[in-house]
C-alpha cells in the first residue's frame, strides 16, 4: 500500500464533499452527523449509486447536535432520500470518530468540540494502489 502525500490534511465540509462526490463504485459514511453541504454530496451520490452502493450510520442523538457535529437540517435532507429509496440512515450511538469510504480511497478523521458549522478536524487518508 503506498500513502499519497496529502496523507495528512484537514477534514472540513469541501474536502469531505469532494472526497464524497468522488465515489464511483460505492460510499460508506460513518460519522457523527453531518453538514447540509456534506449532506447534499452524500443524497446526491446516493441517488446515482443506488441503494445497494451507499451506507450511512450516523449518530442521531440531540447531543451530537448541540456539540456541534452536524446539523439536524442535514438528517431531515437525508431521510427522505434514504426512504425514496427503499432504505434507511443506520443510526448508532455514541460515534465521534468519521469515516468516508469513496471507492479505494479511506478518509478517517475526528471533528472536535465545535459550537459552530465551520467546524474542521485532522483527518488520515489513504489511497489504494
């Protein structure tokens, strides 16, 4: 496995977003909550890669909000997109640690105590080749 050079970056909602909208074949997102912006990114490529190609487990504790993880509007965006579909946003307590799986790339990353949107973490990405 080799590390490509932005091994180490920063996890903010464009970088989550690109890494998101890049997924072709499948797309796992396992995080606390999300941001509209990173919310819209996931519907978006959820509709095109169908059911059976994208996962979603968040948190959903009223919690996760008020600390700042995410927005509940971003909950409400995916519902309906996961019901259109035929499935459901997984839902699992206690998760602080974020994961995107975007094909062969792997972005793990941890969002800290942030009272505001414009939340941004350290984030490790890895790329198969």
């Amino acid at each position: 496995m080799q590390i490509s050079s932005d091994a180490i970056t920063v996890a903010n909602d464009e970088s989550l977003s690109e890494v998101i909208r890049s997924a072709q074949k499948r797309l796992v997102v396992l995080t606390p909550a999300v941001s509209i912006r990173v919310a819209e990114a996931i519907a978006e490529r959820w509709k095109v890669l169908g059911k059976d190609a994208v996962t979603v487990v968040l948190d959903v504790d009223p919690e996760v909000y008020r600390l700042g993880y995410g927005d509940i509007k971003a909950l409400e965006l995916l519902e309906p997109v996961a019901a259109d579909l035929g499935v459901m946003v997984n839902r699992h307590k206690g998760i602080r640690v974020g994961m995107v799986i975007a094909d062969d790339r792997t972005l793990v990353y941890s969002r800290s105590y942030q009272p505001t949107i414009s939340s941004q973490a350290n984030i490790f990405s890895t790329t198969r080749s």
